[in-house]
C-alpha cells in the first residue's frame, strides 16, 4: 500500500531576555551549574512568579510575523507532571487560551511554495537541564535553566515529508533570527525542534497514529529521524502491525528513534488556570507598537532584493539567509559597488573565507564600504579580478583598505599594451 506522511512540527524557542520569565535571574548561557538560580526558578515553598514583559513583547512579535492573531485576553496554565527537571513538580505554560494563534509559514521546497498553518504560540517556563555524563554512575541537575522564557509554536499537520520539514524549521529560524527575539542555537538548546510523524493510506482523509521524535540536535537530524520514522511506521503497517502512539528519542549515533515513554495525553497534565499569575491583556494599542518595531521580515527582503537589484532567486535566497548578510550586502551597494558584482563577492570568495574561519559575517575584518571599495578598483581597471582574490584574502585577515594593500605591494596591473 502506497502512504502519505502526515507531520506536524513543536518548535521550543528560547526567548533572548536578559532576566527569566517569572523572576530576575539571568539567562547567561555557561554560568558555573546552579548559579543563576533563586527561589522563584527552585520552586520553593511561599514564592510568587512575576511576569517578564520583555518577553511578553517577543511573544507577540514573534506572533505577527508569524501571521498570527494576538489574543485580546490569555492567561498562565500549570502543566503537571512529574519530572526530576521540574522543581515544582509542574510547568508555568498555556493550554486553552494561547497568546498568539492561528497563523502561517510560506515555505519553498522544489521551487514550489507551500503555506504551513501555525496552531498557537504560546509562552512558557522552561525546565532545568539533566546531566547524565557524571563519573561514578551520578547524574545531576542545573536549575540554571530553569524558568527560562520559552515560547512553544505548534504547526498544523500540513508537513508531508522530510524536506518540507527542513524547509519550515529553516524558514521559522531565519524569522526568529531576523526579530532578534532568539538567537536559535540548537547547540546551546535556544531552539529545539520535535516532530510528530504519522502514516495515512494514499488519497484517505483520516489520521494514523502518531509518534512524536524528541532529542533532536539539528536540522540534519531532524530530516534523517523524520525518514527513518516513515520506514519504520511504513514497515509495521505493511506486515499487519499497529503503530503504538508514543515518544520516541532519535540516536543519532546508530541513525533510529527508540522507544521512551507512552505519549500522555492533554488531561493526563491536569491543567488548570496558574493562580498567581494575572491574565495577559494585550490592546490593540499594544499590539501596534509592536508590530510598528518590527523589522522587513525575510520574505520581503527577499522579493525586495529580486525587485530591486536583479538578483536571481537563488541569489536573493542566500543573502537573506541571516539579517546580517542582507545588511552586509545593502551596505556595499550603499558604498558604491554594483548589486551583481557585491553578490559574487560575497556569495563566493568571503562566504568561503567565513566558512573557513568560522566567523559570522558581522565579526568579518572587511567593512563593507572596503569591500565595495575593492569592486570599484576592478571596475575601473585598477586591478584584476585575479588580484583581487588575493587583496581581499588580506583584507580578511588585516582589516586594511585594498587601496593600502595594492600601493604597498604594488598590485596595480599594467594595462596600457604599449607598456
């Protein structure tokens, strides 16, 4: 029997406030394990959360670009269970009435463009982190972690295979980046990424049973968990067996997910209204102050670059790709040097000097007015595309102007054939 994936992805971002979102510990990434704690995030006895508008404004922000409608009027939820992560032996989250919902992604997989809905974005605590590396056999927890703003954004089944899915989370980072809410680094767990994965007969409306994949380290690994998912629900259903509802944990190491625990459902949470936390009442007033704050989001920069400087698709996608790039590129342009020219360079010759380095564009050496400096004097014939590379090698690695360099070294190439 032929089989349609039906995918639905609940992407954890951390939200870059510089304090928790129920007390005024810091959110310093790498502190000395149990440092950035206080009762409030240690969940003891008589403590009360006081919420973090900053993180609050995110949420929102967040929400607008994600096409969402902001709810007039939301509240807190406690979700209870049992966990050693947990200190209060339940987590401070959104259940019925989430702040941002109902919203959407465009995605380009193939050259075709495809609309993800967004159920909810909802805004939450996150829990600490489990340590299993200890010698002797110990395990420990960091609370540093612990009452961290989390916002959760859960999408429609509407993902139908791996690529659509790499295509999404790819697309919700780069929004998120380019709002400045998160700096989505899965290597810190400032995003995390789990998807639900089920199979359906070809052409039938219904839903299969799901799994949901967690322990998932990067968008590579979202793809290979979410293929092997569908092979192995594929194989169980094909010799008559019954795909369990369950939480599976990707291992990365052998390429399998592997069973951890029976998926809950909602009421097995016990949810219920968090009763020391205000509603949130965001007016329309509010709301437009925010949206007013935000930044061309990279949808549009990326028609705009098509638009008005003649760049190919490909070409607008990948200097797009980080708010930074885009910014970098405009500032060339801005200095001087042709869009299709500063593309090349960029794309080509710094991009693989970043690579190598392992430097982000806005840490570079080569300011951009330099660098559109550099194009100008191989435009007028100063110097050699040839040369060139390797002045911007030493641009690269100096920060000095190219006309210093080309003086210094006496780079200036002999055009004149009489000479």
């Amino acid at each position: 029997m032929e089989y349609d994936a039906v995918i639905g992805m609940e992407v954890h971002v951390e939200l870059s406030t510089a304090s928790k979102v129920f007390c005024s510990c810091s959110t310093q990434f790498n502190a000395p394990a149990n440092t950035n704690v206080c009762p409030v995030c240690l969940g003891m006895p008589g403590v009360l959360p006081v919420m973090n508008r900053k993180a609050v404004e995110y949420s929102v922000a967040a929400g607008l670009a994600l096409n969402c409608t902001i709810s007039r009027w939301s509240k807190m939820d406690r979700k209870n269970y049992f966990y050693p992560d947990l200190p209060n032996n339940y987590q401070i989250s959104q259940y019925d009435l989430p702040l941002c919902h109902g919203g959407w992604i465009d995605i380009r997989v193939g050259g075709v463009t495809k609309r993800i809905g967004i159920t909810r974005a909802h805004l939450e605590e996150d829990t600490a982190r489990n340590t299993h590396t200890l010698s002797g056999g110990v395990s420990g927890i960091d609370f540093n972690r612990s009452g961290v703003a989390l916002l959760e954004i859960v999408t429609e089944p509407d993902i139908s295979s791996a690529d659509e899915a790499f295509a999404y989370l790819t697309e919700l980072k780069r929004i998120l980046q380019y709002l400045e809410v998160s700096d989505c680094n899965m290597e810190e767990g400032s995003l995390r990424a789990e998807a639900n994965v089920s199979l359906r007969p070809r052409g039938s409306a219904g839903f299969g049973t799901k799994t949901e994949v967690k322990n998932v380290a990067s968008f590579s690994g979202v793809h290979k968990a979410i293929d092997y998912e569908i092979a192995r629900q594929r194989q169980i259903l094909d010799s008559g067996g019954t795909v369990v509802q369950e939480t599976r944990g990707w291992d990365a190491d052998r390429g399998i997910t592997v069973s951890q625990r029976t998926k809950e459902s909602a009421h097995d949470y016990r949810y219920f209204p968090e009763p020391d936390l205000v509603p949130l009442a965001v007016d329309e007033a509010w709301e437009a102050r925010i949206r007013a704050s935000l930044p061309e989001l990279p949808q549009a920069r990326w028609r705009r670059f098509q638009e008005a400087y003649g760049l190919s698709p490909y070409d607008a996608e990948v200097l797009t790709a980080s708010r930074a790039m885009a910014d970098y590129f405009e500032a060339t342009v801005a200095a001087g040097a042709g869009a299709k020219p500063a593309a090349n360079w960029i794309m080509g010759d710094l991009q693989a000097l970043l690579v190598k380095n392992g430097l982000p564009v806005e840490e570079c050496k080569v300011a951009s007015g330099e660098l559109a400096a550099m194009i100008r004097l191989i435009d007028d014939g100063t110097i050699s595309g040839k040369i060139a590379k390797d002045i911007l090698l030493e641009m690269f690695d100096t920060g000095q102007s190219p006309t210093s360099i080309v003086e210094a070294k006496g780079l200036i190439q002999i055009s004149d054939e009489s000479e």
